[in-house]
C-alpha cells in the first residue's frame, strides 16, 4: 500500500474519489472538510420559488450561471417531477453558464440539454469563471439579467480576507461592466463538518506523517485552519486544484504544496509525481 491520501471535498463528493484512488492501490480516505446543506429559511425557499419561475420565462434570464454540481442540485430539486416528465427546466431562450465539466455534467444529469449549456472545453487550462468569461461574452447585450446560483457560507471567525466566491465576484464585476443585471442567489450552504475524534487524529497524524492532503476549495484549508488552529502544517503536503487554493494552503503554513488541473486524471498524475 502506497501513501495515504485524504480527500477533503464533502463527503457525497469525496466518496467517488476515494474508491477511483483505492482502485489505483492507494490508501484514500474521505475526511470531509465542508458540509453541504439546502438554504432552508422561509425568504431562501421564497427566493428559489421566484428564481425558478423567472428561469422557465422566455427573455427573463440570458443565462443562469451555475457555480457547482451543488448548484445545479440544490436549484433543480423541487423540480424533479418536471425533468422526469420531460418538461423544462429552463427557458429555451435561456443559457445554463458552467465553470467546468463537472457542473455541465450536473447539468446535463438534472436534465438540461447539451445544446444549451455553455463553459470551457474539456482541454481549458483551468476551469473557472474567468475562462467561462471568455466563452460567453459574447451573448450578452446591456440590460439583460443573468443568475448566478452559488452556495453561501458562515461568517469566518477569522479576519484574515477571504477567499470564497472570489471568481463569482469577477465574473458579476465583468457582467455589470457589459451592462447586464445581475442577481445572487444561495440555494445550498457550506458548513463547517463536525469531525469525531478518530478524524480529529487521522488529521494530526496526517500533518506530519507523509500523507497528502487534497483541496479543491480554498474554504475547505480555511476550515482545516479553524477545526485545528494550533496545528502546525510545516511538514504537510498539498495537493491543489487551483492557483487560488495554493496561496490559501501555503498561508495556513503547508510546506509542500503542488498543483495540478482538476481533471481526474492529472490529479492522480500529480499525485503520482508528488509521492
């Protein structure tokens, strides 16, 4: 058995991870370092209504943007009766924007079609808003609106800036600037997992044992920091899947931290390569 990964996506996410490792002879574990919840409160539940049905009016919306898998699940999921009797989701006039083959593939799952989702080819250099940026500019005209659905998160108890939603924010910055109106809306929140105490001593263990610690999100090392804030992270290892989420590990201490694109398959290639 070679060296142990730890998987720190939310535990539905990591899982699928975890067994394509364990299939390659790797020692991987999910240590979930973010939950995921629907945004439950009565205005929330209110907000989604409106949004949804705004979403199925020709010319309301030039394009929903979509964040995350997440996104497209929580926004979609009283909607469930409509995609399994074939009925849209949204209308045909309607762009679904996605920041990368995951969420188009969230997309196409809750029952969108191919031809009306927009994102970055499966070959980009990055999946993110700014490269999603330059596939869609082009659709849009001053005045029109666009939803960004997104998750929402607790307000950090530390006062370091934040990182979260920092590619929303440009892309709502660059969709003002083309004149276009832009609405927010939290479908799902990100909270912080409650860990028992065998997790609490794999994570110890794992600062300083050799494992590799993998992030796709930069609250997820935020969250690390705030369940273990005494813990030094010199002789830890991190793999990262965005340049972001590097500068986040290397500012909580980490000693080793490597990046890679977040396909699969060169995640595991720098796995290879970092061990």
């Amino acid at each position: 058995m070679r060296a142990r990964i730890l998987v720190t996506r939310p535990q539905h996410d990591a899982q699928p991870w975890v067994s394509a490792l364990q299939s390659r002879g790797w020692e991987a574990h999910a240590l979930p370092l973010m939950g995921i919840g629907p945004c439950s409160g009565e205005a929330a539940q209110q907000a989604l209504a409106q949004a949804q049905a705004a979403a199925l009016t020709p010319g309301h919306y030039r394009a929903v943007m979509f964040v995350s898998g997440n996104a497209v699940q929580y926004f979609f999921a009283s909607n469930d009766a409509q995609a399994l009797n074939h009925q849209a989701l949204l209308a045909p006039d309607t762009r679904a924007w996605t920041p990368g083959p995951g969420t188009a593939h969230a997309l196409l799952t809750a029952g969108i079609a191919a031809s009306q989702i927009d994102g970055p080819a499966p070959d980009a250099a990055q999946f993110e808003s700014e490269t999603l940026w330059q596939c869609v500019h082009g659709q849009i005209r001053a005045g029109d609106r666009v939803l960004i659905v997104r998750g929402d998160s607790p307000a950090p108890e530390s006062t370091a800036p934040s990182t979260q939603g920092a590619g929303r924010e440009w892309l709502a910055a660059q969709l003002r600037e083309a004149g276009a109106q832009v609405e927010l809306l939290a479908v799902y929140q990100r909270l912080l997992p409650q860990w028992s105490a065998e997790q609490l001593e794999l994570a110890r263990n794992a600062a300083s044992d050799g494992s590799l610690w993998l992030f796709s999100s930069s609250e997820a090392v935020a969250n690390l920091q705030q369940i273990l804030p005494e813990q030094s992270w010199q002789q830890a290892l991190a793999l990262t899947t965005h340049a972001r989420i590097a500068a986040k590990a290397q500012a909580a201490g980490f000693g080793k931290v490597v990046q890679s694109r977040p396909t699969q398959d060169e995640v595991f290639a720098s796995i290879e390569s970092a061990l």
